[in-house]
C-alpha cells in the first residue's frame, strides 16, 4: 500500500494529478446534458459528476465545473431552466467523449460529433436520441461552491424515457441490461456486471441477497 | 421506450419510486465513511453519492441524507472536521451494505459488521483495514440543500493510500484492478470492465483511444 500525502499530490504535474485525484473518488454516473441558449441553438456536453438528491421530490444534482472552463451547458440553463440528462452507451461512446472538445458557442455539438437531437413537445432541451435512459429536468437551484468556484446545479426529474425491460417488478432500473455505462477520472468508461442486491439491512439481521 | 410523466412517478408505492428514481441517475462510486465522535467513539456508514469537485485543491463532496434519516456521520463531522472515505470491495461487500442498518449511537458499526478500523497517527477518523484505497478527509463546508433538507459535504482531501500496482504512468488510477465496486440504486453492487480510454478531445479532431 503506497501512501501520498497531500503535499506530495500539490507537488505533482497537473496532468497526473488531474488524472489521480479525479480517479480516486471512484466510479461515476456518465453522462450527455442537452441545452439550448435563448435562440433554441442546442448544446450538449458529457458530465460525470451527477448525484441523487432525492426520491420525493425527484431531485438529481450535478457538478458544473467552474464558468470560465465549461460556460455553455450553465448559461443555458440560467436562461431556459431545462436541460435533459442522457445516459451514455457503448455504440456512441467515442460521440459522447467528443462532445468534451471545446466548441465555440456557435457551435452544435450535435452536428459536430454526429449525435441526433430528440426534441418533445413539453421540454425546451434536446434530448440523445440514441440514448436508451433520459430524463428531462426543471431548474431549482444553483449553488456556487466557493472553494474552487464550481456550481452544484440541482434539479428536479419532469420526464423520464426508458425502455420497459430494464424496469423490474420493485421499480429498480437495471442499467446493465440497457447497457448504461459508468466512467473513472477524466476519460475512462466502463461497462458493469452486477454482483449482488441485497435487502433493506437491520440492525438485528444478518445480509439477505435479493433474487437478481 | 416507456414515458414516464413525474405525475405518475409521484403516484407511486414509495418502495417502488424509492427504486427507480434513486437507480435512473445511473451507477454511483459506493464508499465506507468513518468518523468518530467526542469521545472517540468510531462510526461507519455507506454512502453512495460521492463527486470530484476539484484536483488543485483536491476536493471531493457526498450528499448525506436529512439529519433525522442519517444523523451519526454528520454530527461527527461537524464536530471533528475529520473523515476518511474507503472503497468497497466484493471480499466485503456484505459487511459494508449491513452498515447500512440503523444502529442506536453508541454501537459502532465496526463492532456490528466485523469490519476493522485503521487508525492512524495523522487522521482522527478510523478507516476501513480491508480496503484497498482509502483517503482522509477534512471539512471544508456543510451546504444544506433547501429543496429537500439534504446537505453536500465539502472536504479536501488528506492522506490517500493505495496500492502502487494500480497508479499508472499517467497517474491515472485503475480501479478495475483494485475491485472496487460501483453501485447502483438503494442496494444494487457492480464490478467494471474497462472498455476505452480516450484522449482529451479537441474541437478538430476525432476521438484517440488511449493504451489502456
């Protein structure tokens, strides 16, 4: 077991540490979020830091990184308070990984990398029409974190789309069967293989498996 | 493809809606959370919702549920500013889904599920023995989240350790290698398979895929 202290991690290239520290944390919910700007120009751009806030309300939250570095996907958002949340699969990876390349405002990353906007008539956003989990989402909040001038943008769940085999009998989505795919630091993705499920735990019991 | 409107997502059993909202935003870096209290009693507790929020400084956030559901850790943190967060692995897994459970506050979970704590001599915060990467944490901010009294925890990293077979030259950080695990909703555990690294994307350019 190796040891780094923080000092050393400080002293580090910033592409290494980049890559180590943004890995350390564990696999992440990968993601494309759709937008428009006040002219309805699309934009879509990946985001892997996405977090369940909670069930009742719907509410999911992601991490925008500080304004200067990634403006478009925030910006739009304060303008039209939607956005959609694609999940990302295997058959338009490379598109997905692409649309992280600076493009000017101009332009539509979905023209660039070759993905289809879906656009519905109750969300102002675009959808991934090759995406097999999407859901819409209504602004609540945007919160600056004042440490490194990131934003936690939160949201709350309007339209979910997903296709009806994934959905089992308690309501668990099984994103391995859709082929949803996670990713590590900057640029990996994975594919995932369940191990187990297990019951609701109690203090007084041993783990239950649930039937998969 | 299924369309769900949040109007019928909120008509739901809240087992049911508990399962498919907290699954839809995809896989999550599950991880063990130690802390101890004033008196140095340890505590531990699974924690699915954790982000990267920045490399220079190495920041990581996790949201922790409204005090009344999930108070022990908060508290501990609030008064000791210090944690350590430790990756799950399938050797363990049991053990670390039951500390799940609600144990009264004088049980430490340890004890419960027979998990080792670590101590050190430069974190207050026990950590997990049989995990193979674990980091040490110090508060930086506890933001509450009004919408639904859930809070986003704001530490900056400390001390990592990790096996040095799983740092590679470009200090990424090959968790597949490690057997750290992803999760997915309330109760659902993964492994990886790594499918692709890529290059930062450029604007004009096609995606390379990096040696994996």
């Amino acid at each position: 077991m190796k040891h780094f202290t923080i000092q050393e991690v400080k002293s580090w290239d910033r592409f290494y540490r980049g890559n180590f520290i943004n890995s350390i944390s564990g696999f992440k919910s990968v993601s494309l979020i759709g937008t428009v700007d006040q002219e309805n120009n699309p934009n879509l751009a990946i985001f892997s830091n996405i977090v369940h806030l909670g069930a009742d309300p719907a509410l999911v939250g992601f991490i925008n990184r500080p304004r200067e570095a990634s403006p478009h996907t925030l910006s739009n958002i304060e303008h039209t308070g939607s956005y959609t949340i694609n999940h990302i699969h295997e058959e338009f990876l490379e598109k997905a990984h692409q649309t992280s390349a600076k493009y000017a405002k101009h332009e539509s990353e979905f023209e660039k990398t070759g993905l289809s906007p879906l656009w519905t008539d109750h969300t102002k956003a675009p959808f991934v029409k090759e995406s097999k989990v999407r859901y819409s989402m209504e602004l609540q909040e945007i919160i600056p974190l004042k440490q490194n001038n990131t934003f936690l943008v939160v949201g709350a769940i309007q339209d979910i789309y997903v296709p009806s085999v994934a959905v089992q009998a308690d309501g668990y989505v099984d994103l391995e069967n859709v082929g949803s795919l996670a990713s590590l630091g900057i640029d990996g993705y994975y594919k995932t293989s369940l191990l187990n499920r297990y019951a609701y735990a109690k203090a007084d019991k041993e783990p239950t498996r649930l039937e998969a």
